[in-house]
C-alpha cells in the first residue's frame, strides 16, 4: 500500500503562523500610517513576504489533494460505488487526515478578525478626523 504523508508537524505550525503574522502585519497597517512610514513598509514587507509563503504552501496542498482525487477517480469510484483498491484507501484516508488536521481554518478566522478590527479602526478614526 502506497503511504500519503502530509508535510512536517513543525512545518505546518511554521506556516500557520507565518499567515497569522502576515495577516497581523497587513491590518496593523491602518494604525502604523499615523506613526511611520519605515513601520508601514516593514510591515508590508512582513505581510507580503509572509502571504506569499503561507499562500504557495496552501496551493501546493490544495494541488497535492486534487491530484490524487482526479488520478485516482475517487470521486467517480465512490459516486458509482466501485471498488476502491488499497491504494485508493490510502489516498483517501491521506487527504481525510490532512483535512482534518489543517490550520488553514484558523487563519481564515484570525483574517477575519484582524480585517474587521483593522477596518472599524479606520472607520473610528476617519470620521474623527472628519469631525475635526
């Protein structure tokens, strides 16, 4: 039976916080433009740098995934009840597993949460200014 292993534990919590990091540096943005422009391009930087890395991890998995549902017609073998080879189950219970275990929902949630709170920051603050 063919073994599917996802990247290193270790890995995979590096990157998860690489995107929290990025996402952090991208909203924290908002409040550097009061202080600092050299703050404002570090933090994009960061962010930018850190996007990229989170987002080429992201889709080499999502590639990985797809790939071995396609070559392995798994999903026309369940839909059609075929049977399904060893290997078949081994794929399956590979990208099972790796659903189970991504991270990848949690740094929705934190870019989610940093967006809002970046963006009622800049609401906050614009009207202040505005009233000014």
């Amino acid at each position: 039976m063919l073994r599917y292993k996802t990247s290193k534990h270790f890995y995979r919590l590096l990157v998860f916080w690489v995107g929290i990091i990025a996402t952090f540096a991208y909203r924290i943005i908002v409040i550097l433009n009061q202080y600092s422009k050299a703050w404002v391009e570090i933090a994009w930087y960061i962010g930018t740098i850190g996007f990229i890395w989170y987002f080429a991890h992201r889709y080499r998995v999502e590639n990985k995934r797809e790939k071995l549902i396609v070559e392995k017609k798994l999903g026309y073998k369940i839909h059609h009840k075929k049977k399904l080879s060893d290997e078949d189950r081994a794929a399956l219970v590979y990208i099972l597993r790796a659903l189970r275990s991504s991270k990848a929902r949690w740094n929705y949630i934190v870019i989610f949460v940093f967006s809002v709170l970046a963006l009622v920051y800049a609401v906050v603050n614009d009207v202040l200014m505005w009233l000014n």
